[in-house]
C-alpha cells in the first residue's frame, strides 16, 4: 500500500502533457515554425540541385515579363518614355520584387537610349531606385544617359502621388507603363488613365482587392506568385530559377494539406480537431 | 565591403525578426523591438531625404522652365510655408487639423471619387463578350451589380443569392488561392533576400 502511495504522489507531482510544451516556443507557433523549415529545406535541396548543375524545372513561359521587352521596344519607336513604378509599399518583399524588374527595365532601356521615368511613394525606396537605375545604366555601358531627375519621390500621401503620376501621364505621354508592386484603391485610376494615354501597360499586384481592376484595364497581368518569379525568369539563373522550384513544391505541399483537411471536415463534420492541432 | 554590408545587415537583423516570431529565448523580444525602433528612426530621416528629394527636383524644375513648372512653385510653397507651421503648432495644431480637414481631406476625397467614374469607362471598355473568360466575367459581373443594387432584389429576389454565392464560393475560393501562392512568393523572396541571392536592390548589380 505504502508503494502505492508513492506511485500516486509521483504521479500527481509529474509534469502535465501541457507542460512538456518547450517553452522557447511562442503559443501556437510550433507548426509554423515546422512549416517555414520545410520551405528552407525545398528551397535548399532545389539551391544544391542548381549548382551541382543537375536538371531542375523550368519556369514556365510568363507572358507579362516577355511583354516587357516588347513595351520598351514599342516606346523606343514611338519616341516616347517608359513610365514604371515599384508600388505603394515600403521595403516589403513585393518590392524587391519590383526592383528586381527595375534593374532588367533599366538595362534594356539603356541599350536602346529610352528614357526611364521612375516615379516612388515611398521616400525609403526612393535612395535605392536611384541606385538601382544608375548602377543598370553603368552595366549596359550608358552612364551617360542616366538622368537623376527621372527617378522621382512624389509624394508619400496616397492621392497626391496618384494625382503626381497622372500629371507625369498627361505630361510626357508615356508609351509603356509598367506597374509592378503593391497597389490600393489608385489601382484602377492609374491603370486607366495609363489605358487612356495609349500605353502598354503591364502590371503586378499582390493585393486581391485591386487585381481586377488591372486584369480588366491593362494589357499584361502577373497575379499572385508570378511576379516573385520575374528575377529568376528575367536572369534565367539556376540557383533564382531553384528557389522558385522550391517554393512550387512547398506550394504542392500545401494543397494536399488543404485536400486532406477537405476530407477530414467531410467526414469528421467539423475541422475543429485539425485546427485544434495545427495551432498547439 | 561596400557590397557585403548590406547584405549582413540585412541576414542578421531578418533572421533575428524571423526567429522572434517562432521563437522565445534569451533577450529576443528585447532585441527585436529596439530594431523595431530603429527602423522607425531610419524611416524618419528617409521622409526628410524625401523633401530634400523633392525640394531638388522642382527646384530645377522652376530653374529649367520644364513643362507645367509653375505648379513646381506651387508644390514648394505648399511645403516650405506648410512645414514651419507644423514645427511650431505641432500635427495636432489649429492651423495643421484646419488645413488637414478643409484642404487635404476634400481633396483626397475628390480623387477618391474619381474611381466612380474610372469603374464605368473601365467597365464599358472590358465588358465585352470577345472570349469564353470575357464572357464569364461580363455574365458574373451583371449578375454581382444586380445582386448589390436595390432594383435587382426589385426585378426579382433571386438576384442577390446568386450575388452572395457567387462572392462566398468561386471569389472567395480564387482570392485564397491568390493569397496562398503570394504569401508563398513572399516567403521565397524574402528567403532569396536573406540569404543573398537577390542582390539587384544593392544597386551593386547581380
């Protein structure tokens, strides 16, 4: 009985299965944490694959970066300049995104002597767009043609930098209009009055609130993750060309999940448990 | 260095963020929020690099006589008689809550509603059934507009069920898988960021 006695007292003084919780963990984050590792660990194994020079999937055609080079050759006969813009958001990914675009724009306007208006709402972005533009003017061997002037800080205020572009719109009359980041509700004036001026216009969005207004009004959309892609489709790199690999596979990965937990709330009546489980 | 220093910069302080949101050991949290903080300086003397940047380019925009450069002018004095009156009263001033409340605000406003406007020539431009998707859009949009207006419930009460449906069930289910697949680009990117392999934002080339 004594020995009995001891068990129940041991028993009742072991950690509960809540407490065995590590407790670096932040509440509810575990499987997250399990998740961005198995994203690290495709985009690392689609990495290696590049620079071991083993075969890995192309990406497939993407019709709104092949059109950037028909913009800028369109702009270079009618004589008239290339308008882009990185979005509305500060340094966020979409924005490297952009300026990823940015660089290649550049290059190619500067071998084919087209002017490049740069228009940024974002004053942190502004110093790096310059940069960014300068150092692609010196790489395409036209350092000459660069003109600070031509990429512009308008405004941080939504509106005012709208009302800024559609000036710069009606002002120099640009024949391509590349829009690539992240856009709010200025989505469709921009779009439109772009539309209105006869460009070319290409555009990006990762907010699906606005997509459709560029879907409807411009000629060449990226939805979702075609824009992240514009880097490695543009540079045709294998180890960028991995890391988009990478993430379709965790992409893959994400849809069985969502097929399964589709069949477990048909079946089971309720996804509670699952979710339950997921968020430990 | 010149090269690597941002790119260190940027590894460390985002795999400290990163770690932060998973993670809760020694003095993270700590760590991250005076980064937080710093960023907001940064951010700060970003916005008066922009008036420098903006002083500069109408300024020589006056200087040369480019196109339209009076309203150059017009765009410095809004800034330099603007700026001084903020410094003395404060954001939350008399003079900055009545130029904010009977200039800024209306105007913005009235730009806000330009959209109006833009919705209609841009619906009367893409509404055409040229192709299978325009079709589907030009169909799904007619239904939504009756949906949402009091005369479609007027012509018929089915209208705006469809309408509903049509929001909860394919919009919903297309916006999400939008959303998944950025969020996954997101990540990917910031990755490719972190770890170097997108350098273009360095201005120091590929």
């Amino acid at each position: 009985m004594s020995s009995l006695y001891f068990l129940a007292a041991a028993a009742a003084k072991a950690p509960k299965p809540e407490d065995l919780t590590p407790k670096f963990w932040q509440p509810g984050m575990m499987w997250d944490s399990i998740f961005v590792l198995l994203l690290f660990l495709a985009i690392g194994i689609m990495i290696q694959r590049a620079r071991a020079g083993l075969p890995i999937p192309p990406i497939r055609k993407l019709a709104g970066l092949d059109a950037i080079d028909e913009a800028i050759g369109r702009a270079t006969e009618m004589g008239r300049p290339i308008h882009f813009s990185p979005g509305m958001s500060g340094f966020t990914a979409v924005t490297y995104a952009g300026l990823a675009v940015l660089s290649e724009v550049a290059k190619k306007a500067a071998q084919y002597d087209t002017r490049l208006l740069v228009t940024n709402r974002q004053a942190l972005v502004q110093p790096v767009a310059q940069e960014v533009v300068k150092q692609a003017y010196l790489e395409a061997g036209r350092p000459d043609a660069y003109n600070p002037d031509d990429v512009r800080y308008l405004s941080d205020a939504q509106f005012s930098y709208t009302t800024a572009v559609l000036g710069l719109y009606q002002r120099e009359k640009p024949a391509a209009n590349i829009l690539y980041g992240y856009w709010m509700a200025e989505s469709l004036i921009l779009a439109e009055a772009g539309s209105q001026i006869g460009a070319i216009q290409i555009g990006a969005n990762t907010n699906t609130f606005q997509i459709h207004f560029f879907i409807v009004t411009m000629d060449y959309v990226l939805i979702g993750e075609e824009m992240f892609a514009a880097a490695a489709y543009m540079s045709k790199e294998p180890v960028l060309t991995g890391t988009v690999v990478g993430q379709d596979m965790f992409k893959i990965a994400i849809g069985l999940l969502i097929v399964f937990g589709t069949i477990w709330a048909t079946v089971a009546g309720s996804s509670k448990g699952l979710v339950d489980f997921l968020l430990r | 260095m010149q090269k690597e220093l941002p790119l260190i910069i940027v590894f460390v302080s985002g795999i400290l963020v990163m770690l932060s949101k998973f993670f809760n050991f020694w003095r993270l949290p700590e760590l991250v929020a005076t980064l937080d903080k710093w960023s907001i300086v940064m951010s700060t003397f970003a916005m008066l690099m922009g008036i420098i940047e903006l002083t500069r380019l109408h300024v020589n925009n006056v200087r040369r006589r480019r196109i339209n450069w009076y309203y150059s002018i017009v765009t410095l004095l809004a800034i330099y008689l603007y700026l001084p009156v903020v410094l003395i009263q404060g954001p939350e001033g008399p003079s900055p809550k009545w130029i904010t409340t009977n200039v800024s605000q209306p105007i913005g406003s009235a730009i806000y509603a330009i959209l109006g406007f833009y919705i209609v020539s841009a619906a009367y431009r893409s509404f055409k059934a040229r192709n299978l998707e325009a079709s589907i859009l030009l169909v799904a949009a007619v239904l939504l507009m009756l949906g949402q207006a009091p005369i479609g419930e007027a012509i018929w009460s089915g209208f705006p069920k469809i309408s509903d449906w049509i929001l909860t069930v394919p919009n919903s289910a297309g916006m999400r898988g939008i959303n998944i697949g950025a969020y996954i680009g997101i990540f990917a990117t910031s990755i490719r960021v972190l770890l170097g392999l997108e350098r273009s934002w360095t201005g120091s080339g590929s």
